[in-house]
C-alpha cells in the first residue's frame, strides 16, 4: 500500500503497475511509411482521401493518476524542488526557498516541469491559495491526436509520454494543448525537444510514486488509482461542503484528465480555463479532420520519418566512429 508524505495511505494500488499491458508504440515503421507513402501519392494525383483522427483509443479506464487539494497546499515549493531533482534539470535562477518567485505569474517551460503560483483568497485574505501547474496527462490527450507522427504516447498507468527522436518539432502538440501546456527548448534548431511533466513515468515503472507527491510535507498531492481519487475528492468535498466547492476539475474536462484538483475557491479565480467542453476534443474535431486533405497531414509525417531516419543515421555513425578510435588506441 502506498502512501503520501503525510501518512495517508492509498489503497488499490499494485507495487509495479508498470506490470499491466502496456499499450504498443504509436511511432512510424516501415509499413508505416509505406502506408503514408501509398496516401501521399494518391493525394498528389488528385485522389479524395480524407485524413481519419485516433478514434479507436478510449483512455486507460484503470489508470493511475493525481489528486491535488489546494486547500492543503501552503506554497512551500517542495514539488518544484523534488521535481528537479528527479529530472536532473539545472537549478533555476532563484532558490526553492525564495517567495519572491510569487509575484508574479508563472508557467511551466522547457527549465520547469511544474510551478506554483499564489492567489488571493476571497474568503481568507491572510490564507493566499497556491495553484500547482504541470501537464495534466488527459485520458484522451490532443496533443498525441494532433502530432502527425505519434510521438506522444498515453501509458496505461495514466501518463502521457512524448519520443523526443520521433519529434521534428513541428510543434502542433503545443497549439492542440487545451491547457498550454507543453513546453518547447530553442536551445538546438536541429534537436527539437518538447518537455513537459512525465507523471514520473521511470518512477512508477520501478514501483514509486512521482517525486512531487512524495515530497509534499502537507499532503496537499495524492497519487493512486484514479477511480480512487475520485471517490477520495467526492467525500472531502461532501463532508468538508463549507471547505470546497462542490466541482473536481480534471474528472469530465475534455473527457476528463489523470491529474485531478479540488479547491476552496472557484477555480476560473485561479487561473483554469473555465470553457473547456465535457468531451475528449478528439471528439469535437473528428469532424473537422476527416475534411482535411490527406496530403497536408501525410507530408509532415514523411518530413519526420526522413529526420528521424537522419538523427537515427548519424548518431549510430557518432558511435562507430568513436568505436573505431578506441580500437584504434587499443592496437597502438
């Protein structure tokens, strides 16, 4: 049974649940390649062929997920930290421990995976609320429906995951997002790389918990099941109904996500979009990309094969090179 930071356990949760089927890779393969090659020429002779959207996929309906109660969260940044570290990103500018940080708003980018920003609370002025912001790793994500190669992928314990050697940075995963949240490095124009939270997807396979969870002293973050988080929210929020608003935000947004909140105020006053329809936006745009041409959805595809045919190439030549000099020295 696992726990959080503050004790509380969490029941229905297996030790390795990267044990259960795993859902293949979405990436491009040979037949693959054929395939769009065969669509291509068809849509440059003139043929009407419509492009289909990933209907087939409905979620992971026992996947794992996050429970953040912010009205437990106080702002110490300890996720931010053990986020990180986990990670092994470079340290920020300022300290962890430095609430200068708050003054202003911030968002998840390509130097951090998650951020925490502080509210005025209307009830309490002296009691600030503190939003905590990273990819929310929705059960059907846009961003895996918009990427014309598969470079995303939706794992069964609930995270959303991206293949930075499929990616060409083309970067439609970014403009999809309803929550703008993928992050995009320009530090390589030749090595495109979306970075975002990963629901500590190494972490789980070895059978711990994400690392913000672990660090939070509040217990404000709670990883579990998410048809147990569920039933978790629903009761804080039915016996605390003078403490929460009577919403989970993440259980029906765009067919719902594994990162799920609940909160003392409104959460439009922190900064959530409020406007996001019940359903998967798959579902909305079904419609709209079957009326799309094939040919500008292929070409980005074999654009991207191509790249990563090349990046393949020439760093399995970097490694027969270097293999070559040390068998080199070894005679000499």
């Amino acid at each position: 049974m696992y726990k959080n930071k503050k004790g509380q356990p969490i029941e229905s949760i297996e030790q390795n649940p990267s044990q259960e089927s795993s859902r293949p890779s979405r990436g491009i393969s040979r037949r693959s390649f054929l395939s769009v090659s065969m669509l291509t020429g068809c849509a440059a002779l003139g043929v009407p062929l419509q492009a289909g959207a990933l209907s087939e996929f409905k979620g992971w309906p026992k996947s794992y997920g996050m429970l953040t109660d912010f009205t437990a969260c106080v702002g110490c940044r300890s996720c931010e930290e053990a986020c990180n570290k986990a990670n092994g990103m470079p340290a920020p500018d300022k300290p962890f421990t430095d609430d200068s940080v708050f003054r202003e708003s911030r968002w998840p980018s390509a130097a951090a995976l998650t951020v925490v920003n502080r509210f005025e609370n209307p009830k309490d002025k002296t009691k600030p609320t503190y939003r905590k912001v990273q990819c929310n790793h929705c059960l059907e994500p846009a961003c895996a429906s918009a990427c014309p190669i598969h470079a995303y992928t939706k794992t069964p314990e609930g995270a959303v995951i991206y293949n930075e050697d499929l990616c060409f940075g083309c970067r439609y995963c970014v403009i999809a997002c309803p929550f703008n949240i993928p992050g995009y490095s320009y530090e390589s124009a030749l090595e495109p790389k979306i970075i975002k939270c990963t629901l500590c997807h190494v972490r789980v396979s070895k059978g711990q918990i994400p690392a913000c969870a672990d660090a939070c002293p509040a217990g404000a973050i709670t990883y579990g099941k998410r048809e147990d988080l569920l039933k978790i929210a629903r009761k804080r929020i039915e016996d605390n109904p003078d403490k929460y608003i009577e919403h989970i935000y993440g259980e029906r947004e765009v067919g719902g996500t594994s990162w799920l909140y609940i909160s003392g105020v409104p959460f439009e006053q922190l900064g959530f979009p409020s406007n996001l329809p019940k359903k998967p936006l798959l579902e909305l745009t079904e419609g709209y990309l079957s009326a799309v041409p094939v040919i500008f959805t292929t070409f980005p595809a074999i654009f991207g094969l191509v790249y990563s045919a090349m990046k393949h190439h020439t760093k399995k030549a970097g490694k027969e090179e270097e293999h070559g000099h040390l068998k080199e020295d070894d005679n000499e």
